[in-house]
C-alpha cells in the first residue's frame, strides 16, 4: 500500500463515519433538517424519521446499517478500478487500473486494502 492510496482510503472511510453519523443525528432530532442526507425526502418522510423512539442498541445497529452500505458500495467501486469487478455483462477496459493477466496474488488492489485499514478490523 503506498503512502497515498492509505491516505485516499482512510479518507473515504472518514467520510463514511461522517455521514453516517450525520443521518443518526438528522433521525435522533440533533441535526438542522438541511443535511444532505436528507435529499429527496418530504417533509412527512422526515417528520416520521425523527419521531422514531430508537434505543442505544437500535441507533448502534442502524449505524452499522449505514456504514455497511456505504462500504459496499465503496468496494464495489473499487473493485471496478482494479479490474477485478463482476458486472452482469463484460465491459471491455472498465478497469481504471491496468492489470496483467498473470498478476502475483500480493499485488495491491485498493479494494483488499480499503478493508485492511477499516476502523475496527
């Protein structure tokens, strides 16, 4: 892993904690409604939302909800990238980075190491 893939990595997963974050606080009432994770929804949709009545459990478990949608879909696009990627169809050089054929098995692919550094592995 160099230098910069780590820091472009541990960044994304910043950004994952923080929005993540951000809809907890939007449901629990302790955000302004302006967030942007509220794009696309009608009033009703977050007045219901926020009249939710969740426990510390429920709030934890919909967290990880959160994160672990927003990390599969990151590893999905990075595996795009790397070229290792199961699409339904083959999309000749959908890979962003090229890849010999016999590749050695320790190679670095971005998407084996966004979960190497994934806080609380």
């Amino acid at each position: 892993m160099t230098i910069s893939s780590k820091a472009f990595l541990t960044e994304i997963h910043t950004i994952i904690n923080k929005n993540s974050e951000a809809v907890i606080s939007v449901i629990l009432n302790q955000a302004p409604k302006e967030q942007s994770c509220l794009a696309g929804l009608s009033d009703d949709q977050v007045k219901v939302l926020q009249s939710l009545s969740l426990d510390e459990d429920q709030v934890s478990g919909l967290r990880k909800v959160l994160k672990n949608m927003a990390v599969s879909v990151v590893s999905g696009m990075l595996c795009i990238i790397d070229g290792v990627a199961y699409t339904t169809e083959p999309v000749p050089d959908l890979a962003l980075v090229s890849r010999d054929t016999g590749c050695p098995i320790n190679e670095d692919f971005l998407h084996d190491e966004f979960f190497e550094i994934m806080p609380g592995s």
